[in-house]
C-alpha cells in the first residue's frame, strides 16, 4: 500500500515549509477576517486580536469583518481599532438571520431547548448559542458586509496562534483550488447532535450524491451485519413532507427511520469550526444551501443543539472531495482547552489525515481513543511550523 505520506502528498501538501521572508507587497486575496462577538467579549476578542496581528496580519494587514446581533459600543470599538493593522467594518444581524424562522413553532421549539437545559447538555439550554449555531450554518455568508469577499478566515474569541505565519494561506489555498481549511478535527459531543447524521445522510440520498471520498471522513460501519441490503425499499423511502415543505409547525424534528443512513453511523467527527478559511461561493452554492435549508427545516437546531462545526463538516462531506481540503498542518493553534502545535505533537500521533488514510485495526482503536483527531504530525522534518513559541 502507498504510505501515508504519498497519499498525503498526493492530496494535499503542506503549502509553505520553513519560514519565509512575507511578502509583504505581493499579491493579496479578496478575503476578510470574520469575527462574530458581543461587547462582553472584549478582553478575549482582543487577545485574538493581538495573537493573528502579531503572527501574520501585521505583515499582511487584511480587513475584519465584526459581526453581532446586538450593537457594538464605542469601548469596543475603540480597542479593536487600536489593535487592527487592516480596515474594519462593524456589522449587525438582523432577525432574518438570527433568532426563529417565521415557519418555527417557538413554543415546540423554546421547550425543545429547556429540555437540553434540563438534561444539562453543553450550551442546549441556552437560546442563544442555538441562534449563533444557526447563523454560522446558515447565514453569516448571505451577510451584506461579506458581500464583496470571496475568502474567509474566521476568528474567535480567546484564541492563540503560536507560530508566525509567513505566508498567504488564501493566496496558496486559490493556486490550490482548495474551497475548505481546518486545523484540528474533533469528535463532537453525541448528545447534542443525536440525529444529524439521519438528516444529513438523507440529503445525500435523496439528491443521488456519490460520495467523492470525503464522506468517509465522517462515518463508520460499526457492523456490516447491521447494514441493510442496498436495494432494500426502505432505502428509497422518501423524507417526511414535514422537511420537505416549509409550513409553519415544521421544526419539531420528526423522525426519519434509521434506514435513511444506509448502513453508516456517523462518527462524530468534524472540523472544529472556529478555526475555518474557506471559500465563501462554496457556501453561496445551491448545494450547500440546499443542505442547510432541509437541516433547519428538520427543527435540529432547537431540538438538539446541533453546531455549526458538524454542520459545516457533513455538508463537505456530501459535497466536497479530499482534495477540495486542506490541512492546516502548520499552523499552531489553541481555542480554549483544544489546540494543535505544530512542533509538540505528541509522538503517539502519527502524521495522518483521517480521510485520506486506510486504517488499520489497531489504528480505527488509537482513533476511537483519540480525542485529537488532527492534532498530530511533527514537521520536524524541514522546519515546518515557522518560529513556533
Ligand atoms: P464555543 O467556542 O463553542 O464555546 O462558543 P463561543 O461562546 O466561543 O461562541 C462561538 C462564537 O459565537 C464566538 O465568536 C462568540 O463570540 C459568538 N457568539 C456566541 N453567542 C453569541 C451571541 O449571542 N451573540 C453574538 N453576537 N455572538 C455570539
Ligand atoms: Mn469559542
């Protein structure tokens, strides 16, 4: 079998080894910073601030993109523009983007949400976060202020890069034809996403999507005796007319039978969102909003609390190809408790893309443990991973 590293090689390539002198009057992509965030959140936005200035705009000096459903004030304001070496534009949500769609069932939908409260699943009981999930899966690229950019990096608060970034990953992802970067692939928490898969698996039956290979990142056939014949009818049973129209009472996420998944589990994997450049026409796509459009119908966003990470991730899934990835492999990066760096990745973690690889039994077991499903590699060799501190 082909190592891991041709295989890699093949797909997709670290696109800068070493640091490099940034070019710091070459070319630049049509791309902004996107940072959702409210005024309370000042002190960890301005440590993300300072942490992406001083390892890579500094040299670059992009714009930013600050979005919230509420107002930003003037102290905010004033400190991000004291820390911002690119324009800044400060944009607010308005309700057709966040909050409940006018075809929501609230009263299902608020005790959808008390209920995750009560069983006291990550962020379900909160309305809000449900709002933020919704709009990072469905509309931040529809904002008018993202209108003009083709490129986005997101950032949150309370993130670290470690290493200096000297080059222009939009201007590498392009030449690449690359549509979607991650950094650290995590497995998502099961209880706030315990039907996803049935949706998302159902959208890519029903549209007749082949798999391009990356499907395979996201799902597992725990036991081929479970799985059904692939000309069993219940295959083709079509998804509830509750999903399929938009008439209000839709969104108390009626049940599609387990057939719908063909035999497949998800894994729980996905790319951890908040770190993502990605190209914004992906999203733009009819595809991808046609995606988006069945999952909100399905009530999953107030019944479960689904995020927009496996989001995100399922929707690549379906849509993308390896090779449509990449593999942020060189950037040191910490949100919160969960980060990847470069240099000191643990031994035990070989250098391996999930997607890409044929495992092996003993690896799919080392993968179950594995809370990191991406933080590995050591670019030991050749100094990939520039200045890491
Ligand atoms: P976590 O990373 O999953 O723990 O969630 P965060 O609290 O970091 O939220 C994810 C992103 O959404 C961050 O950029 C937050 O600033 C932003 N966010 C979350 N909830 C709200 C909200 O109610 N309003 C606004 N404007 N931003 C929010
Ligand atoms: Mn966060």
């Amino acid at each position: 079998p082909p190592s891991i590293r041709k295989i890699n090689d093949k797909y997709d390539k670290v696109f800068v080894t070493g640091c490099l002198e940034p070019q710091v009057d070459g070319p630049r992509a049509n791309a902004a910073f996107v940072v959702l965030a409210r005024n309370k959140e000042l002190e960890g936005v301005l440590q993300s601030i300072k942490s992406i200035e001083r390892h890579f705009n500094r040299w670059f000096h992009y714009p930013y993109v600050f979005l919230n459903d509420g107002d930003f004030n003037s102290t905010f304001k004033e400190a991000i523009l004291n820390h911002t070496s690119g324009s800044v534009e400060w944009g607010k949500i308005d309700s057709t983007m966040w909050g409940y769609p006018t075809w929501t069932d609230m009263a299902v939908a608020k005790e959808g949400i008390a209920k995750q409260g009560d069983a006291a699943i990550m962020y379900g009981g909160m309305e809000s976060y449900h709002h933020m999930c919704r709009f990072y899966s469905g509309f931040f690229y529809k904002h008018e202020l993202l209108q003009k950019y083709e490129w986005y990096w997101r950032l949150e608060p309370e993130i670290k890069y470690f290493c200096d970034i000297t080059y222009d990953p939009f201007i590498h992802m392009e030449r690449e034809k690359k549509t979607y970067g991650f950094t650290i692939a995590v497995k998502e928490l099961k209880e706030t996403v315990p039907n996803i898969f049935r949706y998302a698996s159902a959208f890519k039956r029903n549209n007749n999507i082949t798999s391009q290979g990356l499907w395979e990142m996201f799902t597992v056939k725990p036991d081929e005796k479970k799985s059904l014949p692939k000309d069993d009818p219940k295959y083709k049973k079509p998804l509830p007319e509750e999903i399929l129209n938009t008439e209000p009472g839709a969104g108390s996420l009626p049940d599609i039978s387990l057939d719908a998944m063909e035999g497949e589990e998800y894994n729980m994997c996905h790319f951890w969102s908040n770190f993502e450049i990605a190209r914004l026409d992906w999203f733009r796509s009819k595809e991808y909003n046609d995606f988006f459009e069945m999952m909100d119908r399905s009530g999953g966003f107030w019944m479960e609390r689904w995020g927009d990470a496996p989001i995100h991730s399922l929707a690549a899934g379906a849509l993308l190809s390896p090779k449509d990835i990449h593999y942020f492999r060189d950037f040191g990066y910490r949100h919160t408790t969960i980060q990847h760096c470069p240099a000191n990745a643990p031994a035990r973690q070989l250098p391996r893309i999930p997607f890409l690889e044929k495992t092996t039994k003993d690896e799919k077991k080392r993968i179950e443990e594995d809370e990191y499903w991406a933080t590995f590699d050591p670019p030991k060799e050749n100094g990939v991973g520039c200045r890491c501190k």
